[in-house]
C-alpha cells in the first residue's frame, strides 16, 4: 500500500534563523501525522535544519543537485554534499529549473541516475504549461517528460522514486487544477508507467500533486485514488498551513 507524502518545497526563502525557526515550529505536527512528511530547504539551511529535524518524522529534502560527484561546475550541489548532511529526498526537475535554468528531460534523467546510486529519494517533477493545456497535449508533453527522465531507469529502482505532477499554470498563481483534472494526470502517468515497468511496480509509485495546494482543497486532492499526497509550495511556509496540510492528509 502506498503511504501518502506531504512535502514542502520551500524554494528560495528563509535565512538559516528563519529556517531553523519555522522547522522547529513543525515538529509536533509531524509527529502527529499518519502520512510521511518531509521538507526541501534551500542549500544554506540544510545543515541546521537537518539538526532541528535529528530523531523525529519530518525528512529532510534538498530542491535540486548536480548529477556529478564534484568537479567544474561553479554554484552546483553534489549527491556527495546531500549525502553528509543526511539529506533523504531530492527533488528534480522542477518547472522553474526547467523553465529559468534551461534543465532538460536528459539532464533531469542524468540526476535522477545520480540520486538513485547515492541513495537518495528523486521527487521527479512533470508537468504541462497553460499554451500546453489548452491545445489539448498535456497527455503527450507529460508522456515524452516521462520517456526520456526514467530512461535507464529499472523497475527495481522505483520504489525510491516519488512522481510529482505540477500543472506550471497551476504553481503559485492561486489556481489549481480541480481534482478531476489532476485525478485524470496522475491515473494517466501511473497507467503510463504501467506500460513501461508493468502494473505491480506502477502500483507502488508514489504520484504527487502540486500546484497551489492548500488547507481547504487538500482533503478533496487526497481523496482521488492515483494522488497520493502533495509537493507543496507556498503553504509549507506557513507553520499552521502546513501542519494542517499534514493532518488533513493523514484522515
């Protein structure tokens, strides 16, 4: 059975003071909750916050990394460096890496490669801008993201991946998708990946949703029977907003 998680993806906010502080704000919510819980803190606070979060439930997550272990690539984070901070997710392929940092569905699938043979946990985003959505080829422009980020990838490894659908239109703009629009994605990428790995490993694969998730449309997204939990944003800076999101999706 697949056990929702709730993550939030903190993005490029929060000194390390302010970090270490809303964290600890987050420990009793977690520890309350049913579901898995994790936060992806921006690359200063890692180090901190994955002190505040020693010995409870709340998973320590990074927002991005390069796929090599080190080298000439001035600004970049190595698996190596998440690695000593006891970093457990990572998350991958964004549409803001994509759409600012010129990220491609190869390189995406260089550092889910990369994640998986040190041990860390991809969250793999896809997902469809509003030009996409409205010409009618979200399907395909989610398949082809999908194709070309898991090639290589073995059946064997998926259960260490987490999908995460995000609608760009979606992110941060106060829209969501309803729920039958991200229901109808997410039992689409799990159909998909049960072409390509075959039913009982799609069965296993966790499939997120993410895009303006909030307190009072959470419970609704979780009742859908292909979302299993929410990449969060916006709401996972708030310490009420996002220990509501944990309980609500633990009901």
């Amino acid at each position: 059975m697949r056990k929702p998680l709730i993550a939030g993806n903190w993005k490029m906010n929060k000194t390390i003071a302010e970090a270490v502080e809303l964290t600890e704000s987050l420990l009793p919510g977690a520890a309350s909750a049913t579901v898995e819980t994790a936060i992806c803190v921006p690359f200063t606070a890692l180090q901190e916050v994955g002190r505040v979060l020693e010995g409870s439930s709340l998973a320590l997550g990074a927002q991005n990394m390069h796929e090599e272990e080190s080298g000439a690539y001035t600004g970049e984070i190595s698996p190596l460096m998440l690695n000593e901070l006891k970093v457990t997710y990572v998350i991958l392929g964004h549409s803001e890496r994509r759409m600012y940092f010129a990220e491609t569905d190869r390189t995406v699938n260089g550092k889910i490669r990369s994640a998986l043979r040190h041990g860390l946990r991809p969250i793999v985003c896809v997902g469809e801008s509003l030009e996409i959505r409205e010409a009618g080829t979200q399907k395909d422009w989610v398949k082809d993201q999908i194709l070309q980020g898991f090639e290589g990838i073995s059946g064997d490894m998926l259960e260490r991946i987490t999908i995460a659908y995000e609608p760009i239109w979606a992110i941060g703009t106060g829209r969501t998708a309803s729920s039958a629009q991200a229901e109808e994605m997410c039992g689409f990428i799990r159909d998909l990946m049960g072409r390509m790995y075959g039913e009982n490993a799609a069965c296993g694969v966790r499939i997120l949703y993410g895009g303006s998730v909030k307190p009072d449309n959470i419970g609704e997204l979780m009742s859908m029977d292909n979302i299993d939990g929410a990449l969060v944003g916006g709401a996972s800076l708030s310490a009420a907003d996002f220990t509501a999101l944990m309980n609500v999706g633990a009901e």
